[in-house]
C-alpha cells in the first residue's frame, strides 16, 4: 500500500489555518464562510480520498448547489454518498431542520399580510423542502392579520386535489374574513397547472358568495413563487 492510500489526499489540517472552516468561523463568523464550508464543519471528516470540504461540496454539486434541494434529501439518500454514516446524515437533517424552523417562526412574527411576498414567507418553509404536494390556506382576520394555516391536503410527485367546500368549511370554522390559497410544486416550475386555475376559479367564486374573498393563491416552487393575485388573475 503506498503512502496516498494510508491519508487523505486534501487533508484540511494540511491548510492553511485560515482556511480551515472551523477556524474560519472562529475567527470570523458563521456568516464569512460558504455553504460547502458549513457543510464540511457539519460533516466533520471526509474518506481517505476526500477532506470534509470535498466531500461537502461533492454532496451540494449533487443538488446544484441548492439548500433547498439538500434539506429535501431523506437520510437514506445521503448516506449513499461514501464518507456519510447514518450519524453524519442525522447532523445535517438536524441543522436544516432546525434553519427551517428559525425561518418558519420568523415568518410568522410577521403575521400581517401586505403582499403576495408576505404570504410567500409564511408558506416558504413550510412547504419549500418537500417533495410531493401540499394544499394549504392562510386564513386572515379583517385586519389581514394571519389567523392560522391549516393543511388541506397532501398528494403525490405531480398533483394534490383541494375540495372547495373543505376548504370553506375550515375557513369558516375559523371565523376568518378572507384567505389565502397555498401549495407547491416540487418539480421546481411555479407556472399554474390547468387544475390550479380551474380550483382558483371555483373558491373565487365560491369566496365571493360567502363574503369571504380569496386574496391570491401562492404557488412555491423552491425558492421561487407564482402569485395569481400579482399576475391580475384574481
């Protein structure tokens, strides 16, 4: 065996102490070093062939670079990269998780509704990481101040259906006086389906009829978003 096969070929310890992550972010701060860099410091070690950074940046190139595509990847899935055991793939679930949470109640701090952004915010964390689809509703007090979201439904890779009179009737038990229509598209394409616009129409109608009006529907596609409201289709 010669000496390449007994030690890492880009050893971190071998760097310069200022561009090791961990120092780095000792004598800097978190905010100074890269999404690779942060993964490395979760990973902590990397193969024989591989430092931590490498092995970090190996597993985002994976998701080109999106950390809303890493957060959607189930343990089994990363402990498929060589170099990532079960406990390695739990710390990074944990940290991503723990992100989305800080966003979700940051989100909600914010409750008053002003914009489609607003909504946006509210509903990115919750349904941003997911990988099949979700229907939700904000429902809103008549200051637009947020009441509660509440799930409608949950589906497959391509669809969920929403029943108008489930989402009324939730609505209504709430006491609200307008909501908003959520839900995602994990394929990554913000554009309304024909369905969505079919169901847009119908609790429009629907919301006009009860004097509880349908203020926009959010479509999230990771980090980007379809306002029916913003595009005059409302």
């Amino acid at each position: 065996m010669s000496t390449t096969d007994k030690k890492p070929l880009t050893g971190i310890k071998s760097w310069a102490e200022d561009d090791r992550p961990r120092e780095k972010l000792l004598s800097k701060s978190p905010s100074a070093l890269s999404d690779v860099e942060l993964l490395a410091i979760l990973i902590g070690s990397g193969t024989r062939q591989l430092s931590a950074v490498d092995l970090a940046r190996l597993i985002l190139a994976s998701t080109r670079n999106s950390i809303t595509e890493l957060s959607r990847l189930t343990i089994k899935e990363l402990i498929r990269f060589k170099g990532i055991g079960e406990a390695k793939a739990i710390n990074i679930a944990a940290a991503l998780e723990l992100g989305r949470r800080r966003r979700l109640k940051e989100s909600l701090e914010k409750k008053k509704i002003t914009s489609s952004r607003d909504a946006f915010e509210i509903m990115h964390s919750i349904l941003s990481d997911n990988n099949y689809e979700e229907f939700w509703i904000l429902t809103l007090n008549r200051g637009n101040m947020v009441k509660n979201t509440m799930r409608i439904s949950e589906g497959s890779l391509s669809g969920t259906v929403a029943d108008p009179k489930k989402i009324f009737k939730m609505a209504l038990d709430d006491n609200a006086a307008s909501l908003i229509l959520c839900h995602n598209h994990p394929s990554g394409n913000n554009k309304p389906s024909k369905m969505d616009n079919e169901i847009t129409a119908k609790c429009k109608n629907a919301g006009i009829f009860l004097d509880m009006p349908v203020l926009d529907h959010i479509i999230i596609a990771g980090d980007t978003y379809f306002s029916f409201a913003d595009e005059g289709l409302l």
